[in-house]
C-alpha cells in the first residue's frame, strides 16, 4: 500500500490535471463553468450536518446520465506544446437536488504527433516524479500509460491513453481517466 506522502503527491498531481476541481481553488480557467452548473465545487464546501434520505413507497428514482464539459485553449499545468484541453464531467442526473459525480476525463489535443508524445513524455514524467509506477501498453493506433499509485502494482489508478485521429477530432489526444474508464462514449 502506498505511502501517505505517496498518495498526497500522486493526489497533488491528479488535481493539477483536474484544474484542482477538488481542492476547495479551481483553476480560474474554469471557475464560471464550475459556478454554473457545478456550484458545489467553485467554491468551500459548508458543512451539511449529514443525513440519510428517504425515498417514498413506490418506484426507486432512477438518475439520467450527463456529461458537462469544457474546452480550454491551453491546459495550466501541461508545460509543451498543445493544441487544446477538454475537461468533462461525468454526472448523474436527478430529477431533485444536484447532479452526482460518476467519473472525470481530461482530453488534451496536438497537431502532430511529436507534439503528442513529447506531451505524453511530460505527463509520464510528472507522475514517475511522485514515484508513480507506469506500464507503457502499445496497441495499433492506442498508446496506453498505466498509472500505479499502489507500491505493489497491482492496482491500477489512472491511465493515460494516447490515440491517433478520430473522425472530427484533432489529429492526436491524450486521454486522463481513471480505472476501467477508457473513454468510450456512452
């Protein structure tokens, strides 16, 4: 099992990807989308006092799925050269109350396929600088970097998927996601 330390780094490396969505200081590249439609994470959480909720007799609600999304010119902490930054949010839908959060993707886009490896290089790197295990899996068209937080390396944390062009897409992107999530659509 990883290490506190270990964790808070790997933990600080995922929130600079994730525009610090968690850390009570959003990036201010995406703070008036966050404002909109994601109020709970622009700003400290204030405390609830907790509880249960209590569902009436009858049918169980059932949440629609989401997707809120944002696209930035330049992502903060991707330091070469990029063409673009999409960061999406994954959501469940009630019919009351606030949406709930299922899984986060952040996309970055290249002109070029140097561009995208040397970005890839970069990414990599920052997470082996927190001593993150990595596992380069290659597959035609599908480049995948998987992220080990766990010491042992056998439990995967995160993925970054280099892909080559998709219809109506740039020519390369990387994909950060976490888990089992490969960012098929759904």
């Amino acid at each position: 099992m990883a290490s506190k330390g270990q964790t808070n780094q790997f933990d600080s490396v995922v929130n600079s990807l994730q525009f610090h969505v968690f850390t009570d200081n959003p990036d201010s590249s995406i703070l008036p989308f966050l404002k909109r439609y994601l109020p709970f994470l622009a700003s400290e959480p204030k405390s609830a006092g907790g509880g249960w909720t209590i569902y009436p007799p009858g049918p169980v609600p059932i949440p629609q799925d989401g997707l809120l999304s944002i696209k930035v010119a330049q992502h903060p902490s991707l330091h070469c050269k990029h063409s673009g930054a999409r960061f999406d949010i994954l959501t469940q839908e009630w019919i009351d109350g606030l949406p709930g959060i299922k899984a986060m993707r952040v996309w970055f886009y290249f002109d070029s396929k140097p561009n995208a490896e040397t970005a890839l290089k970069t990414l990599t790197d920052m997470f082996k600088a927190v001593n993150t295990k990595t596992k380069e899996v290659s597959q035609t068209g599908l480049k995948t970097v998987m992220l080990y937080e766990n010491e042992a390396g056998n439990w995967v944390s995160a993925k970054l998927i280099l892909k080559n062009k998709a219809e109506g897409s740039p020519e390369y992107s990387i994909l950060f996601t976490y888990g089992s999530d490969n960012g098929d659509p759904w």
